[in-house]
C-alpha cells in the first residue's frame, strides 16, 4: 500500500485566474490615457525643437519660448483675449440668469415657447451663428441696410462690442440650461415664504431665487469662460477683416492661412492656453465642489407657485419676445433666406430672385457635396461608437474595483482644457512623427478619434449622473448571483442607462456635426466637413453657398431633436 501523496498547495502563479473584466478595463483606461497623450506629447516636443519635429535636422532649443514671452503682439493678443473671454462671460450670466428666473419663475405669457426658443443657439453651430450675424447685422447686411433706409442709427458689428454681442448670445443657453436645471430642483418653499413674510416679486427674486443658483452660475460662468478663451469662429468671421486676433485666430493664421509656418511658435501659444485653460477647469471643480452646500432639494416634490408680475408681466414678455426674435430668429431666417435667393437685399423683392442654385452647387460639387456626407457618418456612427466608450469608462470610473478608476475620472474630463484646434494640431503632428501612420492623418476615421477626444468630457459628463443615480444593490445581487462584471454591465446596467445613453448619443452627434476647429488641421480632399468647407467658401467671398450649408446643417440638427423627442423620448433639456 502506498502512502497518501501530500496534497499541493497552489502557488501564486496557479492562483492567477484570467479575467474578461480586468482585460476590458485595462483596454478602456489604456486607450483613454493614448487619447489625452497622443495629441499632446508631440505640441510639447515640438516647442522645444528649432525645426518642424518631421524633419531629420532638428535640435532642441529654448528659443521658441523667449521668442514668444519678448513678442508685445502675443501679448497684446492675449490680454485681447481675457478681455473678449471676461465681457462675454458675464454677458452672457447676466442675460441667461435673468431669462431663466423669469421664464421658470415668473407667469410671463409664452413661458413654454420662450424655453425652447432661447435654447435654439446651444444647438447650432458657433460658425452659423457668425455667419447669420453676419448676413443680417453686417454693415452691409439685410437688417443694417433696413435700418439704414429707415434712417435711423446703425451699428458697427465688426468691432469688439459686437464680436462679445454675438459670442454672449452664443453662450446664454449654457446659464440659460444650467439655472433652468437648478431651479426646477430647488425647493419653491423658501420664495413662498418670503412672499408670504411680505417680499415683493422682485425683492423675492433678488434675494432668495438668484442667490440659491449659485452652483449653476458658478458652473456656468467658468463653463462659458473656458470655452470663449478657445472659441475661433466668432472672432474670426467678424473680426478677421478688421485686424481683431484672439489667442484662436492667432493659430488659425500661423497654422493654416500663413504664408510660412512656424511650428515652434504654435507649439508654445498651445502650451499656453493649455495650461491657462488647465488652471480654469481646475478651478472649475473646486469651486463647485465647495458649492455643493447649496442643496435645496426637499425629500418632497413641491410644485413651484409662479411669482406674480401683475401688470408687468406683458411688457416683461415683450421684451423676452423682442430678444428671442432679433437676436435668435431674425439672423437665422435671414441666413436660411440668402440660401433661396441669388442675391439677397432689402431693395430687391426676394421671391422674384428665388432659386435652388446654391443647394445645386453644393450637391453637384463632390468636394461640397462629400463634406456634408462626411459630416452626417460622423455624426451618426462615430457619435454612437464614442458614447459606448464613453459609457463604458464611466461605468468603469464608478461601478468597478478597479484599482486606477480615480485616474480614468480624471483623464476623462482633461481633455476640457484642450481647445479644439489644438487637438487638430497635436494629432496631425503626431501622425507625422509616429512612423507607418502617417497616411493615416487626412482621413475620417482620424477626424471621428480626434472628435472623441475632444467631447470625451461631454459623454463621460451625460452618462456619469445617470450612472451614480442606479444603486450598487443591483450590482452586488448581480455578483452574488455569479454575473461576472462585464455580465453586469451587460445585462443590468446598460439595459437601465439606455434613456441616458440615448440623450448623450444625440449631444454627441450634434456636437459632431458642428465641429469645425478641431478638422482644421486635419482635412484633405476628401475628408472635408461642412464646417471646413464653410470657412473656405468664406474665404472665397461665397456668401449664399455659406448660407445654403448652413442651412442644411440647422435642417440635420433639427431632424436629430425632432427624431430623438417624438419617436426616442429624448429630453436634452428639461
């Protein structure tokens, strides 16, 4: 009889399971952390290099920084800049703050027309609205040359007051949404109580209503601060033509239009807004963090009692009305008008010089005719990739044991710091310097990564509430009952997550089809977008081609809002 042979404990190495889950997460960390990297790395080396990094002939040199930092016209750009980013932000708070008390507080007639109304600008693109600006209240516009008939005072749209007119009014539906938000969860109890204590309307409104939307304001305010410091379009349509540069123009035309470039000076202005736009997204979240202490939300819903105007009420609606028709509908009709008319002038009755020649020249031009079909599969299937992943990483960031997902939080909202021409020029410099890839840089798969990094926030941004929102009770039953986590996230989570993942699939692909800045950089002949294309028959002195793609992408987003309200039950905004 032979003796037992002891029994062999597993070592370590035989202790190793193979994991589906730790696989996935390490694949959706590793290619968030390539997406913030590989744009970034080569702005970095290049600004330290005396050449263009693809040439074989470089060396490292401080020059480029103490050519920059002794340069007056960088400076002078750049205190421009903070200027036009500072007027327009608080331009735009004060306007959105006011419209959103009085839509949502006040019993204003038309409240529920003005909401959608006011938030129309959010849905277009920057470019649009300048070159609607443009059309109507240019110095030679259909509005301007109305006035002037009139002979009554005209306006100088081409100047700084008038570039921080048209980026506010960009920029109001972003306070405009965020106090709408707030306000429809605050607690109505506390401005019935100082009604009831005696508080007039207005002493209601001043003192207890605008006060509790502190954490909308301050998101919103550094929302809008940071995005107008990397906004190109607006100061570029009105303000190219009249010398007005920000730190954006001022790459535009070292990068795209100069005559020779220098890679070494766009290498540091980047690095520059980069770390300036770090330091406002940084302080963007402490800052609300600390505002978090401002939670009015009761264990009750309470439906809010609308604070009596009186008599004001129609003139207050009037003058809501008279903001929603002028600097909304007016500049958008007009420029939907000059894509039907050959020739559009106040002079001239419109119906006698109708057309469709301009919608012809787009759809009979290949390049105009690919840029929009580039535009729509971006929009469409890039968007729905990038929400997956961006799905995926917040569910990985907040629903997993895994040991990096505070690094991924973080990762997956850097890349708000980088503006979108940046992004443009990080990957076109990266493709070049990274051997094998280089063909690989003009096409749209490129452009759709490139849209990924730039929106990654947006998405990780519209997933993550819903996501906090679904308890770790169904997780942890799901485990219980042997579900491995890709199994929960399959069968449990996303099933539960489809309204949001739905709501951030159409930001996403509106957000796409607008994008313009991040293309500049990497767009051939084939791979062009309808914002792209604008700025190039723009440059051309073609009006009404600019006008009828306009148009068309105005017709796409709303086809995208209708669609995605009436058959998917959508809301992207309450």
């Amino acid at each position: 009889m032979t003796a037992a042979k002891p029994e062999l404990k597993p070592g370590p190495i035989s202790r190793l399971k193979f994991s589906w889950d730790r696989i996935v997460q390490w694949s959706l960390v590793l290619i968030t952390v390539l997406l913030v990297v590989f744009p970034s790395w080569p702005i970095v080396y290049q600004s330290f290099l005396d050449s263009p990094l693809y040439e074989k002939a470089r060396n490292f040199t401080l020059n480029n920084y103490t050519h920059i930092l002794g340069d007056m016209h960088f400076w002078r750009i750049l205190g421009y800049t903070l200027a036009f980013a500072f007027v327009t932000t608080v331009v735009a708070a004060i306007i959105g703050i006011i419209l959103a008390v009085l839509i949502n507080r006040t019993n204003i007639p038309m409240r529920g027309a003005y909401v959608n109304l006011v938030s129309i600008p959010y849905y277009v693109s920057p470019l649009v609205l300048a070159f609607a600006y443009m059309e109507m209240y240019g110095p030679q516009g259909f509005g301007t040359i109305l006035v002037r008939m009139l002979g009554l005072p005209t306006w100088q749209l081409y100047t700084f007051g008038g570039i921080v007119v048209v980026a506010a009014m960009y920029y109001i539906p972003y306070t405009f949404l965020y106090a709408s938000s707030s306000l429809a969860l605050s607690d109505p109890q506390l401005e019935s109580a100082a009604r009831i204590g005696g508080a007039t309307p207005f002493q209601t409104i001043l003192y207890i209503t605008i006060p509790l939307l502190r954490p909308a304001i301050t998101y919103s305010v550094l929302l809008t601060l940071v995005s107008s410091l990397e906004l190109l379009s607006i100061p570029l349509v009105l303000g190219n033509s009249v010398g007005i540069d920000t730190l954006s123009t001022y790459l535009y035309t070292l990068g795209v239009v100069g005559v020779s470039k220098d890679y070494g000076a766009i290498a540091v202005v980047s690095i520059f807004v980069i770390v300036m736009v770090t330091f406002l997204v940084y302080l963007q979240g402490r800052l609300t963090n600390l505002e978090k202490r401002f939670v009015t939300v009761g264990g009750k819903a309470t439906r809010p009692k609308l604070l009596d105007l009186g008599p004001a009420k129609m003139l207050v609606s009037v003058f809501v009305g008279l903001y929603v028709i002028l600097g909304i509908i007016l500049p958008l009709a007009c420029i939907m008008l000059e894509s039907f008319v050959s020739f559009l002038s106040p002079f001239m009755n419109p119906l006698k010089v109708l057309t469709l020649n301009n919608y012809r020249d787009i759809f009979l031009t290949p390049a105009y005719r690919q840029s929009v079909v580039n535009s729509i599969n971006i929009s469409i299937f890039a968007a729905g990739i990038g929400i997956l992943f961006m799905a995926l990483v917040a569910l990985t960031a907040y629903r997993s044991t895994f040991k990096g997902r505070n690094l991924v939080k973080y990762l997956a909202l850097y890349p708000r710091a980088f503006p979108g021409i940046i992004i443009g020029i990080g990957f076109l410099w990266a493709f070049l310097l990274v051997p094998g890839i280089g063909s690989l840089r003009n096409t749209i798969v490129v452009m759709s990564i490139a849209f990924t990094m730039r929106y990654l926030p947006l998405g990780f941004s519209a997933i993550s509430p819903a996501v906090l929102q679904i308890s770790d009770e169904l997780d942890r039953a799901a485990r219980v009952a042997g579900a491995t986590w890709l199994g929960t996230i399959r069968h449990i989570m996303l099933p539960i997550l489809r309204p949001a993942l739905l709501s951030g699939y159409i930001l996403l692909a509106i957000s796409f089809l607008k994008e313009y800045a991040t293309a500049l950089f990497l767009f051939s002949e084939g791979s062009r977008v309808m914002g792209t294309t604008m700025l190039e028959l723009w440059r051309q002195g073609g009006a009404e081609p600019v006008a009828a793609l306009s148009t068309i992408q105005m017709l796409i987003t709303a086809v995208l809002i209708l669609v995605s309200g009436r058959l998917l039950g959508v809301k992207l905004h309450e």
